[in-house]
C-alpha cells in the first residue's frame, strides 16, 4: 500500500504543512481562551493538577440519590486515538500490509482472546481484563464525521449530529432537568469536577457554568488545610491591606465546595503506589482519594493528551498507552485495597476520545485523523468482552476509513439508562433523539433511581395541639442553603417563610397563616435546596 494516503480533508493531515500547523493552531488558541476565560471562576489545583467544579446534572443527579451511588470516571485520549494500535485484531494480515511499520506484532501482544490482543506495555491491564472488569467497544464513530479537532470534539461532547452545532454538553443539558434551583440554593459538593485546567463542553448547560477556580498549587493546599481558598491571616490593618483582605473574605465566602474539598481531601487516602511522571495516574490519585474521602461527588473527568500521533508513532503511541494501562490499574487496586470489593463495582470508568486514525500509516511513520476508535469500560461487574465489528480492512478505500460500527451517542444513552439509572424517557430527551442501547454493557440499575438524595420535602399536618397551625416538614442530606416559600395557585411567591444555611437533617415549620398574611384559601409551598425544587399543594 502507498504510504502517501490522501484524506478528505485538507489540515488533516502533517504532510498538509501550514494548513494542518494553522489547524493545530486554532484548535489550542480556542481552547486557550475558553480556559483562560473561566480560570478566574472556575479551576482549582490538586497537586500540580488543575481541578474543575462544574454545575450538576441530572446525569448526575440520579446518582446523588443515597441508593444509587455509582459514579463514572471519565477519561478523555485527547488528540484522536489509534484504535488499530490500541486493540489488535491478531493475525490480520490487512492490518500489516496497511501498516509495515507501526504495526504492532504479535509477539509483542498480551492476548485477551484468540482473535484480539493489546500491546504487551499495557499489561497491567490484563488482571483487570481477567477478573471480568474490562470491556472494550469496538469503532465508535458518527455519521459524516468531521476530522477537525476542535470540531469533532465539540459534536462528542454535545452528542450532536455532524452537522448541527450544539453549544451544551450530553451531561449539562440535564441540569434544567433536575436541579433548577441550582443557581438559587445550590449544594455544597460539587456534582462534577474535571480534573485539567481546560473547561470542558461536557458538562456545559443553558445556565451560567457554576466552576469556581484556583489557580495553584499553593491555593488547593490552602483549601485542603484550612477550608479557604485566601489566606487572610497575615494582613494587616493598612487601607491596602484592609481592602484585600475583604476581597480575600469575599472569595473565601464564594466557594462554596472548599469545606467538602478539605474534608475528603483529609479523609481519603491512597493506599497504593501510583506509577511516577505519570500526568493520568496524578488525576486518577486525586480522584481515588476524594471517592475515599466520601466527597459525594459522583461524576468525575479525567485526561490525557498525545494522541494525535501524526509522526514517529509507534513507540511514542506505545508509551501514552502504557500510562493509561499503569494509571487505570492503580486506580482499581487502589479502590479495591484491603479486600474492597464493594467499591471497585461502583466506579465505572470510560474512555473516549474525538476520533480515529487512518488505517494507513503515512510517510512519516505516523497516522493522520480518521474515522472509528474503540473505547474501553473498567470497573468491577460488567465482565468483559467485545461489543460492536472491529474496522474491515480486508477492501480498503484510498481515500477514506471503514465506517463506523457503533454511534457514540449509543454508548452514552446506555450509560445514562443503565449505569445512572435514569428513565428511557429522560434519555431521549436530553439526547435529543432515540439511540438504540447497548444490551449487556454495563449492570442495569434496578429500579430506575430519580434524584430525592439532596434535600426531600417530607409534606405537611396540622399542628397537633396549636391552633390554626400547619407543620411543613423537610429533611436535607447535606448541609447548604434552603429556602422554603408560599406561592400562590398560579405559581407566584408571596411569601419567604425560611432563607438560610442549613446543617443536614430534619426540620419542622410551624406556619400560621395569619402572622404572614395569608388568607383562607388554596396555596402551593416549595423547598429548594441542594439545587433541586419540591413543590405541594397547600390548604389553609
């Protein structure tokens, strides 16, 4: 096969020259300034790890629910995968003639059947791959797709069509959903974080990103010891230093999540060696430690760049897997330390990445941007195996990649149905469409979880013994703001009953009409808290 493929799309490719630098270039410009444009709101630091709290989503929400504790772990290959190189169909002789070069032999795979391997440098998947907690997908894709970076990833993260520009994520969009009152009382542990100084799409809803940021690894250690994100302590009473330190306070009252942060920052523990100069093992160390930690975050995301491996692939690609495979199985072991069985089953973890790479290598001993790439499932319970056709290389078209075999917004309905729990009903329309789930992929939550795991309004009597008294009584799981109201029957406020911060726990409020002003007749009452309105009906 000639090494000078040609692809659909010019900047596609390295041997395009100024119009693929041009395209790199736009590519880390708009990620550069939809970073730098939040940095002040919206990231913190771990470690030398940039950490990211994004608003919740329903997503999210109908794992916050105490019975339904799963939580996902994203994990995103920037820069476009080499799935043929990933996972190696053994024997393929179409794989060797299109790929003299980097092709992976088999003398150098570790075998997970008769007809598949993966590179021997990614052993240390393999025990996972054994004990039934490792599944692979194989050529996800969509149709007409797109070869930009920037692009592509923008339609993965929205699970839009190819041709329709969505400017909210798959995630985000559950937010209208389930936590409409997030602006007005929202909870005090972040839904989601995103570990990386780069917002993400994913996790983009109609309303304002709610990401709070620090810059440094000196603020994150600030936060993790002491709560704050500025240190106020050392100023003085100058006019300079009087004002900043109000700033400093004002800040510190801001965010919102640093109590949470500090105490599962403090109270988790990796109990296990995470491989060193290891960029997705750091991120996965952080997150092992705050799900130990008992944070309450359920949906966390996790990245690794290098993937778009244009030239000199084959041991430059060899070693980024390398880390995926060492930093996953830390990861595990670590959930997994002293016995714990129970809690590697409730972590799934997700790869995904914006697209593929040719079937062919180029003249430069490397890949250009493509169709399919698989994706890989971790996570103790769903077993393992294949889904979906590994890419036919038997007819290959000079000018394009075999199609794909399973849309990506497949993969995600099955994840929200099946892993979170939510509604068929609820998936088609944050997704916008009907996409076929994927039978068997991961454990089905039964029965389907809603989200009441925030704050429950529990309902209301008469008071036993006061007269002209009505008892409204709820209950919230975790401290934050609430705010409970009377509204008239066509949805007005008219009356404030409570505002204020609240510890977790049970209440009861002793309303008595008359002392607010309120006439005989039918109202509504509604609790928000947590994020997440409750609303009854209400006789006086």
């Amino acid at each position: 096969m000639s090494k000078e493929h040609k692809h659909p799309r010019h900047g596609a490719c390295q041997e395009h020259g100024d119009a693929h630098t041009r395209d790199h270039q736009l590519w880390s410009r708009r990620d550069f300034l939809s970073a730098s444009g939040i940095l002040g709101a919206g990231s913190l630091m771990m470690g030398n790890i940039g950490l990211r709290a994004f608003q919740p989503t329903p997503l999210m929400a109908s794992l916050a629910n105490g019975s339904n504790d799963r939580i996902l772990v994203l994990i995103r290959f920037s820069g476009g995968n080499d799935g043929l190189n990933t996972i190696i169909e053994r024997g393929n002789q179409y794989y060797y003639n299109l790929r003299p070069t980097i092709a992976v032999q088999d003398s150098n795979l570790w075998a997970m059947s008769n007809e598949y391997g993966m590179p021997l440098v990614t052993n240390a998947l393999r025990p996972l791959w054994d004990d039934g907690m490792m599944k692979v997908i194989f050529n996800v894709g969509y149709p007409q797709p797109n070869y930009s970076h920037f692009r592509s990833y923008d339609i993965i993260a929205s699970g839009s069509e190819a041709e329709v520009v969505v400017d909210t994520g798959w995630m985000g969009r559950f937010l209208d959903n389930e936590y409409a009152a997030f602006l007005e009382t929202p909870p005090t542990v972040p839904p989601a974080l995103q570990i990386g100084v780069q917002t993400d799409l994913v996790f983009r809803a109609d309303s304002a990103n709610m990401a709070l940021a620090v810059s440094s690894p000196q603020e994150f250690y600030q936060i993790a010891q002491t709560g704050q994100l500025y240190d106020t302590s050392l100023l003085g009473n100058t006019p300079r230093e009087l004002e900043l330190a109000y700033v400093r306070q004002t800040a510190n009252a801001a965010f919102r999540y640093a109590q949470t942060i500090k105490e599962a920052y403090s109270k988790g523990k990796n109990q296990v060696n995470y491989p060193t100069g290891n960029y997705l093992a750091e991120q996965l160390a952080i997150v092992a430690k705050l799900i130990k930690g008992n944070l309450g975050t359920r949906v966390f995301m996790v990245e690794i760049g290098g993937f778009d491996t244009h030239a000199e692939q084959y041991d430059y690609h060899l070693n980024i897997l390398k880390d995926v495979a060492d930093g996953v199985k830390a990861f595990y072991d670590d959930l997994a330390f002293d016995g714990n069985t129970e809690l590697p089953n409730k972590v799934l973890g997700m790869t995904f990445s914006e697209f593929g790479r040719t079937i062919y290598e180029n003249a430069s001993l490397g890949t250009d941007h493509g169709w399919g790439t698989p994706m890989m499932l971790f996570g103790g319970g769903i077993g393992n195996g294949f889904t979906g056709q590994y890419q036919d290389l038997s007819s290959p078209d000079p000018y394009g990649d075999p199609p794909f075999s399973v849309d990506f917004r497949s993969v995600y309905s099955t994840i929200l149905q099946d892993w979170m729990g939510n509604s068929p009903e609820l998936v088609n329309f944050v997704m916008g469409q009907t996409n076929p789930t994927i039978t068997g992929l991961v454990p089905a939550a039964t029965p389907l979880k809603g989200d009441n795991g925030k704050c429950a309004l529990l309902g209301h009597n008469p008071h036993p013994t006061e007269p002209a008294t009505i008892e409204i009584k709820y209950a919230m799981m975790q401290n934050g703001p609430v705010r409970l109201q009377i509204l008239d029957s066509a949805g007005h406020i008219l009356r404030t009953l409570v505002n204020e911060y609240k510890e977790r726990g049970s209440y009861t409020f002793h309303f008595k009409a008359p002392e607010w002003y309120i006439a005989p007749g039918l109202y509504q009452y509604r609790l928000q808290s947590g994020g997440q309105v409750f609303q009854r009906d209400l006789k006086v």
